[in-house]
C-alpha cells in the first residue's frame, strides 16, 4: 500500500487503533469534501497499532486542539508545508468541554431541555482523568 505525502495539511499521528473516523467526525471534517488519507490499523513500537490522518489543504486554525485531546490524548499533530512538517504538537485534555459529547444520563435537564448546553467538566479520581456532567455529575461515555 501506498500512501503518498502532504504538500500542505496536517497529520494526526498516534491515534488510537479504530477511532480514526470518529476523530473526523469530533473535529467536524467532512470526508466527502475533504481529501483524506486514513491508515488503520498500522503497526507502532509505542501502542502495538495505531491509526494515522492526513488532511490535504486543512489549515492548522481551523482544527480544535482541545477536542482531539479529548477523542485522542496520545495524538500528535503535524503541521506540514511545501512536504515538510514545520510543527509538531500534542494536544491536551480541556478543563471544560461544551457542547462536543452528550450527558448519558436520561434523567439530566440536558436531555430533557433543548436549551441547554451539554457541559463537561475534567475531574481527576484516584489518577484516573474523567469527564463529569456540569449538571448531574454523571461520567461522559466517549
């Protein structure tokens, strides 16, 4: 298989293995406008597979850090121009995310109220990070 290189777009590195088109979908890249590249499935020395993205023409302005952090923390981000990445960046997990992911909990006024924002804020329990609902503190299911 091959697969050629970027001129100008980023790669995302390091996501983890089968998750490649729900990335796309949480940072809101339309495949059927966009000139993609997944790889699924490939080996890694670090997590034993891994899948990879690459965006032709996508601009590193308009990609949300903050939500790739969220579906894909172990990502890497590579900003490539004229064939060359000239950046390399990792994302982090947001303190607070809204309106990205839906509260699980039926009974929630988010679920029953169209209004309202559906909130997020990161809590971190006995080292592990997770994502509680601002309203009903319900864990978020990714």
């Amino acid at each position: 298989m091959e697969v050629t290189s970027l001129n100008n777009g980023i790669i995302i590195d390091h996501v983890p293995a089968g998750t490649a088109l729900k990335v796309l979908q949480y940072i809101h890249v339309d495949p059927s406008r966009t000139k993609i590249a997944l790889i699924m499935n490939a080996d890694s020395h670090r997590y034993g597979t891994k899948d990879i993205i690459k965006i032709e023409g996508m601009d590193f302005a308009d990609l949300d850090l903050h939500v790739l952090g969220l579906v894909a923390p172990n990502a890497t981000v590579g900003i490539v121009r004229d064939g060359s990445i000239i950046k390399k960046l990792t994302p982090t997990l947001p303190e607070h995310v809204e309106g990205v992911i839906r509260c699980p909990n039926p009974r929630c006024v988010t679920s029953t109220e169209r209004d309202i924002k559906q909130g997020f804020h990161l809590v971190t329990l006995n080292g592990h990070q997770e994502y509680r609902c601002d309203y009903c503190d319900e864990e978020a299911k990714l």
